[in-house]
C-alpha cells in the first residue's frame, strides 16, 4: 500500500509520493516489492556429473539470478575468473541481462585441490604474487580454501587489505578462531566446515572430513567452545555467510526439488541430481539430518550475538543448488533456522550491501538509492515461501520478466 516513485535508475520517493504526470504507472495491489537479494555465495559454475571439473554458466546463471531477484551477487571463488571479469563488462554496458557483480578471484588453495582447474600456491609469496595479479585484473574481493597454510592465508590477506580489498574462505587447514586472528573478513559455510574442534587437528592440515563429521555430531552449540568461537569472531568483525542450500542437499528426509528448478537442468544433470538424491535418501545413519539443524542453530546463535550474517546458496555439491532458485530457498531456510521472514529478507539484502560497503547504494527501500527491487505476487514478510513468487525485477531501474528470463534457462544448467 505504498507509492515508489523510479527515475534516471534511482529510487525517487517512496510513501504517499504521487508519480510524475506522464510517468508509467504499475497497479500492483496484492504485490510486495521488496529490495533486491544480495547473492554473497554465487557461483557461475556448476558440478558436472560427479566428476571434479565445474562448468561455467556464462549463458544461463546471470539469467537465473537476475530472474529470480538476484540484482547484486559476489562470484565467492571463481574457476574462470577472466570469463566472470568479462561478463561482468557485458552486464555493466547492458549488453547481457544479469545482476552487478562482485567479482572474486582464483581460488587461494594450497596443495591438495581436489579439481585441476585450481592453481595449487606454492608459498606466501604466491598467494601474494596471486593477489596482486587478480586485483590488477579486476578481481575486487577473494576467497582463501581448504588446504591453504597460515602463512599464506596472512600473506593473502595483507595483500588485500593493501589495496582495501576483502578476503573470505572456506577453510580446512585452518580454524575459525585462528583465521579471525590472521584477519580475514569473512567466513562461508558456518560450523559445518569449522575443524578447529577436532581433537587430533594437526596446524596447516585439513583433517579428514570423516573425522570432522565425528567430531561435529557430539559438538554441543550451545557449549563453551562454541560460544567462544563466535565471540572471537564478533569481536574481530568477522561476517560469516549462511549457505545452507547446499548442506539441504545431504540429509535425508528434506524438501526435493520442485519441478520449475528441475526444468532449467540439462536431461543429464536432472539424472545425476535424481540418483544422488535418491542414495541420500536411503543413507542409513545419515549424519546431515542431525549436522544440518545443528548449523541452523550456530547461525541464529551467532547472529543474535551481534555477528553479520550473510546469505548465499553455493550451487555446488552434487547439483541440487541452481543459480537464483538457490538464493529464494536460502532465504526459506533462515526463516526454519528461527529468524522471522522480515529479518531473514534483511540477512540476504542489507547485510550483503553491508558487507560489500553497498549499503548506501543497494540493499533496502530509500529515495536515493539504486532501483534494484523484486515484485512479488504476494507477501514475503508473512509468507516466507511467497518470495518464489517474483514476477518482475527491476536492475538499476530497468525491469524485467522474471519468467523470461527462465524460460530462456531452460535445459541449460550442467552445460552453459
């Protein structure tokens, strides 16, 4: 029941504002506009089958994205960063339909990648070196992963904040408290792949994931360890990004995927998604549906503690993450982690604007900032599951039909 006024890509007014004479009116009663998500674990890549190799999504995730209300995402690793630096370009002269993006560099991984398509660093220098290079390039952000060392975890960050560039990871090798101490920004995933608990953890050495996965079964959220871990990490302003999309995939007994995310895969990674689903199903002693709520709560712990949590889907796994679907079902999830709807839309809109230092620009509804906002056919904020029902998204003040663009992604996630 309120009036937002767009012109020259900005939000004019919002309230009681009546339109200019002459302007094009949207009769939208019975809708909700809402800002547009904020994608901080967004990949343009996608497993292929079960095989270590990733295949880049140039044609259909900026479509997928942007269609499903994504008007600004983070890349969080990249497996192609010149494509992603190019693309890009391509959105920003408006020659290609797709959110503003945040480009991340080349993985920062230390010896043990399990894909050849990561450079493996080879010391601090390196992954100085590395930093260097990307930034030059247009990488403005980057991810540290799993087998990184210390020294080049701090080598990588001092080479970012250098350039007032930020850093994340997705570690291993390295705890979550020690990794607040080196200086890092930011940390995705949450508990579900913090090590640092495990008792035979060796410094600079990426355990096991079966012991891990041991060691997180009898951790107590609510205990003492934890609760130091997220007081280290808000007290050194560390952000930690939800992804609770992909960790859905691995537990038996969840939601499988709806039709509309089955249609945009290509016949052969609808199979291998279907199959793996199905061996998930029929896991005796799955770990995941007790992992998984156990991560639900580290996140709203660590939020209600004062900590920034951020929001992304990781459509990586086996497959049963796509590109934009992924981000509408992130949000689903923080309203079953506990949030109520409102705050879980403000975890994966204003929170992401916080922490690309978007925020006076992107991220909420305000006379002056960028008309990045999502129509719905509903109403999000009572029913958490109405925000799969976008219809249009406007970009910078230029709207598009959400059921377009997906139509046009049809058949093409697992090849292009």
């Amino acid at each position: 029941n309120q009036t937002v006024v767009i012109a020259n890509r900005k939000i004019r007014a919002v309230g009681e504002a009546a339109p200019a004479a002459g302007a094009q009116v949207l009769d939208l009663t019975g809708y909700t506009v809402m800002p547009g998500l904020v994608g901080m674990h967004d990949h343009l890549f996608y497993p292929t089958g079960g095989i270590p190799v990733y295949a880049e999504l140039a044609y259909s995730a900026p479509r997928l994205y942007l269609g499903a209300g994504v008007t600004t995402l983070r890349t969080t690793g990249s497996i192609e960063p010149y494509t992603d630096i190019e693309l890009k370009k391509l959105i920003d002269l408006g020659q290609l339909p797709g959110p503003d993006m945040v480009i991340t560099g080349p993985y920062l991984e230390g010896a043990g990648a399990f894909t050849p398509q990561m450079h493996q660093l080879t010391s601090a220098n390196d992954a100085r070196r590395t930093v260097d290079y990307w930034a030059d390039e247009g990488a403005t952000t980057f991810k540290a992963y799993m087998h990184i060392t210390r020294a080049e975890l701090s080598a990588a960050i001092a080479a970012a904040h250098k350039r007032h560039l930020t850093i994340t990871g997705h570690l291993c090798s390295i705890g979550f408290r020690e990794a607040a101490e080196l200086g890092i920004d930011n940390l995705e995933h949450g508990l579900m792949v913090d090590t640092e608990f495990d008792p035979n953890k060796q410094p600079d050495v990426c355990p096991p994931g079966k012991e891990t996965t041991q060691t997180l079964l009898s951790l107590n959220v609510n205990g003492a360890r934890v609760k130091k871990t997220i007081a280290t990490l808000v007290a050194h302003h560390v952000a930690v990004t939800s992804t609770l999309p992909v960790f859905e995939t691995f537990a038996s007994g969840r939601p499988p995927l709806e039709q509309r995310v089955l249609d945009v895969m290509t016949r052969q990674a609808r199979i291998a998604y279907l199959t793996r689903r199905t061996l998930v199903a029929e896991m005796p002693n799955d770990p995941y549906s007790t992992l998984f709520p156990k991560e639900e709560q580290f996140e709203h712990e660590y939020a209600q503690a004062g900590g920034l949590l951020l929001a992304g889907p990781d459509p990586t796994g086996y497959g049963g993450v796509v590109p934009g679907f992924g981000d509408q079902r992130e949000v689903e999830l923080l309203v079953d982690a506990g949030f109520s709807p409102v705050q879980a839309i403000h975890i994966a809109t204003e929170n992401g604007a916080k922490f690309l230092r978007m925020d006076k620009q992107i991220g909420t509804i305000a006379a002056g900032k960028d008309a990045d906002l999502v129509v719905i056919h509903g109403n999000p904020a009572q029913n958490i599951n109405d925000i799969e029902k976008v219809e249009i998204v406007f970009k910078n003040g230029i709207g598009y039909d959400s059921a377009k663009l997906i139509e046009a992604s049809r058949d093409s996630v697992g090849l292009h």
